[in-house]
C-alpha cells in the first residue's frame, strides 16, 4: 500500500509520497504531446484564518471550493487541535467545531468539501481518536453520523445533490466507500476484487487488491463498475493507478505509481481511452514525479491542477491544459527546502481559481488563492 502523506491522523487532508515527516506522523509524456509555460501572470492572494497557530506545522489548510468563491478547510491551532473554517469571497472567516470533537493535540474538525448551495461535508476526530463524518447546512446546523458497523468516518465530498461521500473503515481497519444521500440513508460498496476501497480526497477513486496493488474505479448512479488501470502503472504491492476526480463530461484525472515507484499523471476520456502525462522538472526518483492530484481538479474544459515533486524533494503546483501544455508555478512565499518548503495546489473553481497551501520556510501552512 502506499505512504500517504500524513498530518498527524488528518490523512485524507494531504496526499501520499511527500516530505513533511518530521516530528508529525506526518517533457516526456506517455500518449500525448506536451508543452512546457512559464508562470503566467496570475494573482496570489494569501489565506490565513486569525485562528491559526504560527509555530511549526500549524496554520491554514483549505480543502475545496465554490463557484462563488467560498473556501472551506480547517486549521491547526497553536496545540495542534484542528478546527473547520468558512473563508467568504470577502475575506471573513466564520469557525466552527462538530460536537463530540476532540479538544487534544491532533484531534478536531476538518471542513472538507462545499457544494455550490453552500452545504459542507468533511469529518472530526474525538477524544479517542475516532473520525467521525457530519454535514453543515449553511444555517450552521450540523449533522454527525456514522457509518453502520465502521469504526471510523471520513465523508470527504458533497455534491449539488447534498449527497456526500467518503469512505469508513471496519474492524481489520480495511477502507470501504460510502455514498450518504440528503436524506441521511447510507449506501456502502466495494468494487470487485477490492480487498480496502477509498473514495473521495487526495486517497482518490481507487482500490486496493490482496497483493496490495491499486487500481482506479468509476461507480455509476446504478452501482456498476468499471475499473481500470493506466498504462505504464506498476504490478507490485504498493504500486498501481489512483483516481481523484471527474468532471461533468466524465473524464476522470489521477495519478499512477510506476514498477521504479515513480508517479505520473493520466486523464481518462469518457471513452475509457488514457492520456499519461509527466511534468517538465518532476523528479524521476522512487516517491518523485506527479505527487497530488486533487478531487476537484478537472474542470469542465479538462484543465487539470496538481503538485510535483522534483529531484530535490520539493513540491511545486502545475496546471495542464487539454491540449496537453503545462504551467508550472510555485506561491510567492513558499519555502525552497525540505520539509520547510513547497506549494501544494488542491482544487480549482469553475472560474479558473486555483485554491491550496503552502508551507513557509519557518514550516508554517498557509492557503492560497491563484487568480488567473
């Protein structure tokens, strides 16, 4: 299975092969053409919630957005306990805790994904570091639940619908996806031949096999699957393809792990065609390459964003077009270094709008907004 990149237990927050382990628990392309751009002349605005620590490894950490400009996300305060944040077009943020969340290092709220009506979904851990998943109306009303038979609830992703999903884990503490529709009724599943499942977050749409190889999946409304894997993905235990996410037209973005522990980038057509990519400056070294490509990352054009992480370790955003040309770009006051150091983009807005953190020389976390 695959190291995941880690803070503390907020796993579904960050993705896998990264640098920060520190004292948290923490051009060629495969099928199409490529060209490489320099940095256009984008906007960076900084995002940091007042309620957020200033020390090492503590400070604002968005997860998703919507259409109309609100961010949501969580921040780790300066004891390392995690709070949930709303951030408005206008720059407020309104903070908020699920009842029953821990008040101890490493425990607390995470805001994990909005819809466009202003829903959010996203999971808390408890005192005894138990996740659970709630849902937030935009009244501030907030549901907990949980997941029939889990010991634990990560509700990652909320559609227009109010439907949200994430995965939950049972007592061998093996993955299973779940779909909760508004109504509160739990749906769970597997896909076949999957031994841990997780859907939603930087985990993405994918399935571990019994030789713990990952292979992406797609469920339809009906509860079909198709599952697939990407060219060049590797055979051997930790290795194989990861979805992240899907836009309106069905073409599906993620990354997949090579048989040299590589990562590469792909996007799947409709079609069930797919498209292998690699960033111009990504490392070629076991845990480098395409590090992260989040849920809301394709959008209707399919423009993709992600991170990399070159020879140096250190992770930097990318933008792919689909006529395959890449713009890479780091946040203005990001560190060079690791573990103090990188950009880490996580979603883009309809309007182009590219939201994610970055981590300061000092290693503290800060959000950032690209405008394009």
């Amino acid at each position: 299975m695959r190291n995941r990149f880690t803070f503390g237990r907020f796993g579904a927050a960050f993705r896998r092969k990264a640098t920060l382990v520190s004292c948290l628990a923490l051009c060629s392309v495969g099928m199409g053409l490529c060209a490489t751009a320099q940095e256009r002349q984008a906007t960076f605005v900084r995002v940091d919630d007042p309620a957020a620590g200033t020390g090492s490894f503590e400070g604002t950490v968005p997860e998703g957005t919507s259409p109309s400009g609100t961010i949501v996300g969580f921040v780790f305060d300066d004891n390392f306990v995690a709070h949930g944040f709303l951030r408005a077009r206008d720059g407020t943020f309104t903070n908020f805790d699920a009842p029953g969340a821990g008040t101890g290092s490493f425990e607390g709220t995470v805001a994990a994904s909005i819809d466009p009506a202003g829903p959010v979904t996203g999971y808390y851990y408890d005192s005894s570091s138990v996740a659970h998943g709630f849902v937030r109306a935009p009244d501030g009303i907030l549901t907990t639940f949980d997941v029939p038979g889990g010991e634990g609830t990560w509700s990652v992703n909320i559609d227009p619908a109010g439907a949200s999903s994430g995965w939950y884990s049972d007592a061998s503490h093996l993955g299973h996806g779940f779909v909760r529709a508004s109504n509160g009724a739990i749906t769970t599943f597997d896909p076949p031949g999957a031994v841990s499942t997780t859907t939603g977050g930087f985990d993405g749409m994918n399935y571990f096999d019994a030789a713990g190889v990952e292979h992406g999946f797609l469920r339809a409304p009906d509860g079909t699957f198709a599952t697939f894997d990407a060219p060049g993905a590797g055979t051997g235990s930790g290795q194989g393809t990861s979805a992240s996410g899907i836009n309106p037209s069905g073409e599906i973005c993620g990354t997949y792990t090579d048989s040299s522990g590589v990562d590469h980038g792909f996007v799947r057509a409709r079609d069930g065609s797919i498209t292998t990519f690699d960033v111009p400056g990504a490392g070629t070294g076991s845990g480098q390459g395409i590090s992260a490509i989040g849920p809301p990352s394709i959008d209707a054009k399919g423009a993709i964003t992600g991170s990399y992480i070159d020879s140096s370790n250190v992770n930097h955003g990318f933008v792919r077009d689909r006529d395959g040309s890449i713009t890479t770009f780091d946040a203005p006051e990001a560190g060079t270094g690791a573990p103090c150091g990188g950009t880490y983009p996580f979603c883009k807005n309809s309007k182009g709008v590219i939201t994610g953190w970055y981590i300061d020389a000092n290693c503290v976390f800060h959000g950032f907004l690209r405008i394009p």
